[in-house]
C-alpha cells in the first residue's frame, strides 16, 4: 500500500507538514509535480488524514493535563458514553479500552479547581458513567503523534 517513496515523503511531512513540494522533491530525488501527486493520492486514500498546528496549552492558560479512566454502564461495545465525552470541548482524546475501565480521556484544564468542576459536572452529567479516577501529568517528556514505521528501522521522534 505504501512503498519506499511514499515512506520517505510521509517521514518528512511528519517532522514538518509545511515542507515545501520542492524541497521534498529534492530530498526524495524526484520532480516537484510527481511529490504533489504523490501526497494528493496519499490524502485520497486516507493515509495523509489532515494536517495541524501544535499550540502550546500555556498559552491558553490551561497547564494541568490529566488522564481519566472512565468506568461506565452501556452494553459491550455501544459508544455513547464516548461520543458524549468527546463533545466536551476540554476532552482531547478518547479511547475505548480492555481492562476494568471502559475509557481512557486525556483532557486540558486551567487548574486542579477546573479538573473538579469536569468530571462533576460534564461528566457526571453522563447518565452513563459510573466512576472516574485521574492522573494529573505532572511533566511531559515526549509527546508525538508521529508514527514508527517498523520498516524504515526505529522508532522515529
């Protein structure tokens, strides 16, 4: 589905999504307009999903960071409580998973006060939800949405 080109291209974009076409083009060895048609088809398939601009939260005021595990009764499978969830604004990511809890939200805040306020009253207004229990992350070392490619060698960023 993706081959060597189409490596290299995406390792470049993910280390800086505003590379230039020319300048991928010149890493990669190839012509400007075969790179734009390139990425054009990565997108169309879905492999390139969007692109973004990384804010720092502090500049929002909104220093604390924390996980929540979220336990709630639904039957096997059903979403709602995550649908619900993912409409709040302060949630940033969800993820169904295996264990004793059903979810896990990573989710922004000014403070420990707003934490409170969050899952008392945003989340406990989720019929669905039965408990909760937070890590605050006290200082991130490495945070990525870059994606290891096993066949280029390693880890990347």
């Amino acid at each position: 589905m993706i081959d060597d080109i189409d490596r290299q291209i995406l390792e470049i974009l993910q280390e800086n999504a505003r590379t230039p076409n020319a300048e991928i083009a010149r890493q990669v060895g190839m012509a400007p307009s075969a790179i734009l048609e390139r990425i054009r088809k990565l997108e169309e398939r879905g492999v390139i999903q969007g692109y973004a601009v990384r804010i720092n939260p502090d500049a929002y005021g909104l220093g604390l960071m924390a996980y929540v595990f979220v336990r709630a009764d639904e039957r096997a499978g059903a979403l709602t409580t995550a649908e619900q969830m993912a409409a709040i604004p302060e949630v940033q990511e969800i993820h169904h998973v295996a264990g004793e809890d059903c979810f896990l939200a990573k989710v922004r805040v000014r403070g420990t006060r707003e934490l409170g306020e969050l899952l008392r009253d945003r989340f406990g207004a989720i019929e669905t939800i039965r408990s909760t229990r937070s890590t605050i992350v006290l200082d991130t070392v490495k945070e990525t949405t870059m994606l290891y490619e096993p066949q280029t060698g390693g880890p990347r960023g």
